[in-house]
C-alpha cells in the first residue's frame, strides 16, 4: 500500500492510503503537475497585470516549470516561490 498525495483545493493536500498501481500514480503525478502549472501561470500573469508590466518571453513557462520541480523535490511552497523566484530574477535579468 503506497500513500497517494491528492490535492483537493490549492490550500489543502490530503493523504489517501490506497493501493495503486504504478502507471496509475505517474498519470495521477502528471495530472497533478499540470494542474499546479495551471494555477502557477494564472498567478504569474495577474501578478504581472497588476504590476502593469508585460513579463519577458518564456518567463512564466520557466518560473512555474521551477515551482513544479522544486516542490516535487521536497521544497515548501514558500521555499519553492523564493527559489524560483530568484533564478527568474537572475535568469531573465529583472
């Protein structure tokens, strides 16, 4: 029995302990990834927009392909903002 992270709302993860097969995870794995990317984008741009600045090319791809990554890896959703947020910084020179 393997423990499955389901988010049911961007603020709260519940656990469910069930069995699952392993394609069954990694589809579960993809859905959830592109789901947090989705939001991540939305976030991203209604950031820019009430900034009233247009954001560099390939920044929100790259800054919410971070997000996604480093939360994988383990990182707080705050750990993962501040990381990301940096290398954009840093990467498309702002």
């Amino acid at each position: 029995m393997r423990l499955v992270f389901t988010f049911t709302s961007l603020g709260a993860l519940t656990l469910f302990a069930q069995p699952v097969q392993a394609d069954t995870l990694s589809a579960s794995a993809s859905a959830r990834n592109d789901s947090v990317t989705r939001f991540c984008l939305a976030g991203f741009q209604a950031a820019f927009q009430a900034a009233r600045k247009v954001p560099p090319d390939g920044m929100g791809a790259y800054t919410c392909n971070c997000f996604v990554e480093q939360v994988n890896k383990g990182s707080s959703i705050q750990g993962a903002t501040d990381i990301c947020r940096q290398l954009a910084t840093t990467k498309y020179r702002l």
